[in-house]
C-alpha cells in the first residue's frame, strides 16, 4: 500500500500531463506539437541509428572532455591563488569580469581564435566552465577554518600533504557548488557552439530539424537534449552524495541544535 | 586562614642548564595592527622539566593563548625563545602534539574518528601496522574504543575531545600543549576529562602543559601551577601543588589543602586583575 | 568556580585575524595591477605575433572602439534591448516562480505530488527550447522571453520551495491557532522566513537571464548586444565585435553588483545577513 502510494506521487502527475498533451493532441492536428506516439516513434527512428555514432556521442564526448578538464584546470588553479594572498587580491578583479561574462559570447571569439573544429568546440566548453569552479575553489581555500590550518601544522601536515588532506576536503562543499555551475553551463555551450558553427553534432541537428520545418524531429531533439541535461544531473547528485556524505550530516547535525 | 603559603617562586622557576625538556626564556609578543601595536605578551621565563604536568593559570585576556601558539611554533614571538630538548623552537616540532579548545573545528569532519587520529602517523611516514597498533591503543587510553567508524561530529562534544586527545597520545609526543581544552565542554564530562588526563599523564609520562582559565582545575590537575598576570603578560607566580599524586574529583576537592591552595591561586588572580605585578618580574623587564 | 568565558567563536577569531598586519599593499592596488597586467597582456599578444592581430585585436584598439560605441546611439539601443529582455524575462520567471513556488510549497501533498516533474524538468538545458522559439516567434523578443522565463523560472522556484519548507512549524501552529487566514499566515509567517531564499533565487536567475538574453541574441538574433556581436563577426569588424563583448562583461558585472547591494538592503534586518556582517 506504502509503496503504490509513492508510485502514484512519483508518476501522478507525469501521468495527467501526459494524458492532457495526448487528449489535446489526438483531436485536431497540431503543427506545432506532434502527438505523443508521433513523437516516440520519431525519437526511436531519429536517434537510435547512425546519428547516435555520428552526432549524439560526439557532442556528448566534447561535453565530457571539456567538463572534465574545466574542472581540473579550475581546482589546480584555484588552489594555487587561492593559497596565496597577494595573488587572490591581484587577480580577483579579472576573474570576476570573466566571471560575469556571459559564456555564450566566448562562442565568436574563440571560432577566430581557434577556427572551427572539435578543439574549438572543446575550447569554448572549458573556457566558459572553469569561471564557477575557479572562483568557488579560490573561496573555498579563502575560508578555510584558522582552527584546522594550526592543527595541520602542528601535527607537521604540510605541503602536498596538507592540500590532500586538509585543504581539498576542507573546500569539497563549495567547489561541487561551483561544478555543479560549470555543468549547466557547459550543455548550454555544446549546444551553441553546435548550432553556431559546426555541421555536425546535437545542436547542429537539431537547428537544421527546425530549418526544414521537420517538427516532430525537432521535438526529439529537444527531448534528447532534456534527457543529457536529466543525466547530468542525476550523475552529479549521485557524485555529490558520496563525497559530501560527511558534509550533508554535520550540517543536519549543526541544524538539529 | 592560611596555614602553610606553597612553596613558590616570584616570577617563573627555572631548571640549571641541561635539565629542562622545555624551556622560555623572556618570551615577547607584540601585536603590530592597523590601530597601533598590542603587547599580549610582556616577559615570560619558566621551565618544564622531564614528565611533569603543569597547568598555567590566568584572567581571560592575559595572552594565554598567544603563548601556547609561541611555544607550540605556530607563531613567532617578537623577541626571547622557547626550547625544546636544548633545540631552539622555530616552527611545530615533531616532538610536541597539541589538543586546541575549538574541538569541533580541530578534529577533520571528513574524517572519521580513526582516520582523524591515523592521520599525522601516515603523514609522518608510520608503517601501516605500527599505525594501527598506535591507533587502536590511543582510542582505548581514551575509552573510545567503541566508535572507531562514527564521524567526529556524531559524538557529543565531550567525546570530539576525547578523540583530539587520543590523536596526540598517538602522536607519541614528548610534550603535550593543551589550550583550555575543556572551556566548551558540560562540568559532568569536564571531570571525566580531567581524570582522563591524569591518567594518561601517568601511564605515558608525557609532560604536559595545560592551559585553563579555571582555577580549580588548574589545581586538581597541575602538580605545579604558573599564574599569568593580565596582559600584557608575565609570570604573577610560580607554585608547586602538593596535594597527593592519586586524585579524585570528591576527595581531593574536599582537601582542606586544596582549599588552601585554591584561595591563595584566587587571591592572586585578583590582584593581576587589578594590574599588580610582582617587582622580580618588572625588574627583569627593566633590564 | 572562577571562571571568565573568553570568546572562542568564529566570528571572533575572524575579526582578530583582521586585525593583524595587513602586510604588504592595499587590495585595490594590488587588484589594479591584476588589470593592468592582464590588459599589458593582451595588448602584446597580437603585437608580438602570438596571435594575429586580425583575430585578437591589442587591448588599446578595442577599447577605443567600446568608447567609439558609448557614444553611439545604435549601441544604447542593443544595450537597451538585451536589458528590456533581461527584466521582463526576470520579472515573468520570478512572479510565476513565487506564486507557484508558495502554493506548492505550502501545501505537503502538492509538494510530494510535484516533486517528480520538477526534478525532470528542472535540468532540462533552456537552450534545447532555442528551435522552438525560433518556430514559434521568430526573431522577437518573445524568442529572448521563453529561454530566459525558462531558465530562471526554476533557480527560483527551487529557492521558493526551500524556503517555504525552512519555515517554523512551531510558528506556523502559532499562527493557526490564533486564527491567521491562509493569506495572512502567508504574508506575516511563510514570506519574511522564505525571503533570504527568494533573493538567493533572484540573484542566481539574474545572472542566467543575462547568460539566455545574449545566447538568444546570438544565435537567433533577437535584438540587443547579442546580435550585434554576431552582425560585427559575420561583417568583419573584430575590434567592434570585442568592444561588444567587452561590453556584455561589465553588463554581467553591474547585474552581480547591483543584486547583491539589493540582497543586502532587503535582508538587512534579516539574522542571515546581519550574521555575516559581523564576521
């Protein structure tokens, strides 16, 4: 009985809109909004082939690579200014313009830069993600509790040693802010770079879909989009429950008081 | 009322050349602020010798802590020194652990309770089996053998401490520096902490020093007590507790002597409340 | 006992740490060298043949052509655009987002039945609707409208929700049994305890409508800055297309600026805030 309960609170209202996008579909036909059979066997036939090889995997490795790679650069980075006083102080001015820039311009800028290929795409996706894991990182180390760096040093925890195991750990919490940032922004980035210059990959697609008018393909791809953007966070959440278990329950202890 | 002073010295006692496990010497400490400079510390000279357990004393604000840091080398005093086994102390020595008051923030929440207490030992290079034993025996001394996989914050406070604790027993240190390590901590696990000092004191024979504010618990745990004038700080007086070397929380409370001992301590306190300093120490400042 | 309590808070350990020797120059100085390292930089990138300068022009030149479009009128009209689509998108998404966000909230079966849908809903990437505004409006702002409304709709309504649940139930009985009505338990007992979240919402979706605004303009070409950038790219006149990306930059800096000083001013009698000023 429990069970069937949170089914229907996990599926009820999926269900109604469902049933509603299908009654108000079904009638009169709708350029706009294909029914949602339609849209099934179109997103089977459209994705699941050739395309998957020649467009969804690659843009989802561009994605990946650059991500991932933002994400190394920006703690590696951040670590070391973020360590130093003098260098936060120099360049904190510079990293907030970034910061506010909004990534989507890097698009042009990096198209004459680079040219356009898969570094470029790669290039754009790094360079828009590393701002929110950067500066996060920079303030995580800044506000690092004095309380621990003394008993890092008086216990002789210094150096690499000390970044593995105090330091890092101790900045986990507000860097996962920041790459939880730098996700939404890079599947905002492989799209834009894919429908801005390319002619292949997701985006790319999906515009020439929507350029011949091929409604119910353009849906697909809007759903395949949704799916990564749904993958993409439930990987993040899955990855941030474990390595902030111990920072989930201290907070639900701190709250409890 | 008193009957007997204790034996004491004006200004810190200090040990003939070579007998000292620890040693300061005309310890200073200025503070250089935006607002101008803020001497914390004036003259500090005393000794600790080889297994001793001494407690320092003195009214809140008398730069207790700042000296604590000074000798554990986490800051650089301003001028004097402090020595370790005749080796002048210039940064955290090897052979010194200490337990800070702010438990909750010293103890890593990332890690738990035995990965907290094996983490200066795999530092320091400790072969896996050694560390384990080094553990397990610290956790036991403590009497937390029992939750070796909790997380620090999981355990009341009383308990984070008693983990701290057991992270610099394992630490095999020769001098444990303790910072008023049980100011936070309720009156009923303050006792038991106590008494669990005592106790490791005894069985390691590690020399302690122990910071507080309390004077009572200065005097139930030290076998000597330093008092701290108000800051800027020297030393108001320098005496040896001669209560018996077994200790109990109701008994040796009770102890006419520690009655004594406790109003001569308050007296004292009260006047470097009130700005006296003992002419020993302000000549040796004149010089 | 004699005892003195000597403060052992984090907060007092910070404002000691501040009060030790600031060594060295003051932040500001030191930042300004920060910018004038980075634009010395850039200006001898092109200039030493690093990268050509017909594709990064030298700093001088660009910012000659950002003070050449301040005084344009063309310019003020693109900024006026991109910032018209930015504040009503804003407004739409965070008026929507409140009222949805407070009657879900409030009520545990909506908050339960809801859940699902949004978790699914709420990663979904607002440029994947791009093809669909295109189809739908064009190049209107109404194209601008729909991904900023989406995108921040959710920052919003996520921060709704937790405040909604942070509210007191002590407080909220409190009220009940005094006999408050739906809408004043709303007004005097859920508002003021979600109000730091919705400004934490707010400030997250001002940064994102900006981030939409000019993808919309870019890519679409919906009018404003973002469209300007991709006319001065397809034409050629590089200086004026990083003059122009110059300029979305201090347009991200404002927004950051002025929605912190806001958060601030609304929550200055809010614990949260008052909490961090003295730290």
């Amino acid at each position: 009985m429990k069970i069937l309960k949170s089914f229907g609170y996990l599926l009820g209202l999926p269900l109604i809109l469902l049933a509603w996008w299908w009654l108000a579909t079904s009638g009169a036909p709708n350029f706009f909004v294909p029914t949602p059979a339609k849209l099934l066997t179109t997103f089977v036939e459209t994705w699941f082939g050739e395309r998957m090889l020649t467009d969804v995997l690659p843009s989802i490795m561009r994605l990946v690579v650059g991500v991932l790679a933002a994400i190394v650069l920006g703690i590696v980075l951040g670590l070391a200014v973020g360590l130093n006083r003098t260098l936060r102080a120099v360049t904190e001015p510079v990293f907030e313009f970034f910061r506010a820039l909004p990534p989507p311009v890097l698009v042009p800028v990096l198209m004459l830069l680079v040219g356009i290929n898969d570094g470029m795409k790669v290039a754009v996706i790094i360079s828009g993600c590393i701002w929110p894991v950067l500066l996060n990182t920079i303030e995580g180390v800044r506000s690092i509790d004095p309380v621990q760096n003394e008993t890092s040093r008086s216990y002789g925890i210094t150096g690499f040693s000390r970044i593995r195991y105090q330091i890092l750990p101790s900045a986990t919490p507000t860097i996962m802010a920041g790459v939880r940032q730098a996700l939404s922004i890079g599947l905002i980035l492989m799209v834009i770079s894919e429908m801005f210059a390319s002619s292949s990959g997701l985006g790319f697609t999906i515009v020439q879909f929507q350029r011949s008018f091929a409604v119910p393909e353009m849906w697909s791809g809007i759903v395949v989009l949704g799916l990564i953007g749904v993958a993409l966070s439930f990987i993040f959440q899955w990855v941030q429950r474990r390595v902030l278990r111990w920072y989930h329950g201290l907070k639900e202890v701190e709250n409890a008081v | 009322m008193q009957s007997e002073n204790p034996t004491s010295h004006k200004g810190g006692r200090t040990l003939p050349e070579g007998q000292a496990l620890l040693s300061v010497r005309n310890l200073k400490k200025v503070y250089h602020t935006d607002a101008g400079d803020i001497e914390a510390v004036r003259n500090l000279t005393f000794d600790l010798g080889r297994g001793e357990l001494v407690c320092l004393v003195g009214p809140s604000g008398s730069g207790k802590t700042t000296l604590l840091k000074c000798i554990a080398g986490l800051m650089n005093s301003t001028s004097g020194e402090v020595r370790l086994d005749g080796q002048k102390v210039t940064g955290p020595p090897k052979k010194m652990a200490v337990v800070f008051q702010e438990y909750g923030r010293s103890l890593f929440p990332w890690l738990r309770v035995t990965e907290n207490v094996e983490l200066p030992l795999k530092n320091a290079g400790v072969p896996k089996e050694e560390r384990k034993r080094l553990v397990a025996e610290a956790l036991e001394a403590v009497g937390l053998d029992h939750v070796p996989k909790s997380y620090p914050w999981q355990l009341s406070g009383g308990m984070q401490q008693r983990v701290a604790i057991a992270r610099a027993v394992a630490y095999q240190p020769e001098v444990l520096l303790m910072d008023e390590p049980f100011a936070a901590v309720d009156a009923q696990t303050r006792a038991d902490l106590e008494d669990l000092i005592r106790s490791v004191w005894k069985k390691l024979g590690v020399t302690v020093l122990f910071v507080t504010h309390d004077i009572d618990e200065s005097i139930y745990l030290g076998e000597r007590v330093i008092i701290l004038s108000s800051s800027p700080t020297i030393v108001q007086e320098d005496i040896v507790i001669d209560l018996p070397a077994e200790r109990d929380q109701l008994e040796t409370r009770s102890l006419p002597r520690f009655t004594e001992l406790r109003h001569h301590v308050y007296a004292e306190i009260q006047k470097a409340k009130q700005g006296h300093r003992p002419e020993e120490a302000i000549t040796m400042v004149a010089k | 006992m004699t005892q003195a309590t000597e403060p052992s808070t984090r907060a007092a350990a910070k404002a000691k740490a501040s009060r030790l020797p600031s060594k060295g120059l003051p932040k500001w100085v030191l930042g300004l060298i920060g910018i004038v390292v980075f634009l010395g930089f850039w200006e001898l990138m092109p200039a030493l043949g690093v990268v050509q300068a017909k594709y990064l022009p030298p700093a001088s030149e660009v910012i000659a052509a950002l003070a050449t479009d301040l005084g344009l009128t063309a310019f003020w009209v693109a900024v006026g655009d991109t910032m018209a689509a930015w504040a009503i998108g804003l407004a739409i998404a965070v008026a929507a987002a409140l009222v949805l966000g407070l009657v879900i909230g409030m009520s545990p079966f909506l908050r339960r039945f809801t859940n699902s849908t949004i978790e699914f809903l709420r990663p979904i990437p607002s440029v994947a609707l791009i093809p669909l505004a295109v189809l739908l409006f064009g190049i209107k702002i109404e194209s601008s409208l729909l991904l900023i409304v989406y995108a921040c709709f959710w920052q919003v309504l996520i921060q709704v929700l937790y405040g909604v649940a942070d509210v007191d139930n002590v407080a909220m009985q409190t009220a009940r049994s005094y006999g408050f009505s739906y809408a004043q338990r709303v007004r005097d007992v859920v508002f003021p305890t979600m109000l730091p979240y919705l400004m934490t919402g707010i400030r997250l979706a001002a940064s994102v409508a900006l981030i939409l605004a000019i993808t919309a303009e870019l890519l679409i070409g919906s009018p404003g800055l973002g469209k300007e950038i991709a006319l001065a790219q397809s034409g050629g006149a590089i200086s004026g297309m990083y003059a122009l990306i110059l300029a979305t930059g201090f347009l991200g800096v404002a927004i950051n600026g002025v929605t912190r000083v806001v958060e601030k001013r609304v929550l200055s009698w809010h614990p949260s805030v008052r909490g961090e000023a003295t730290a």
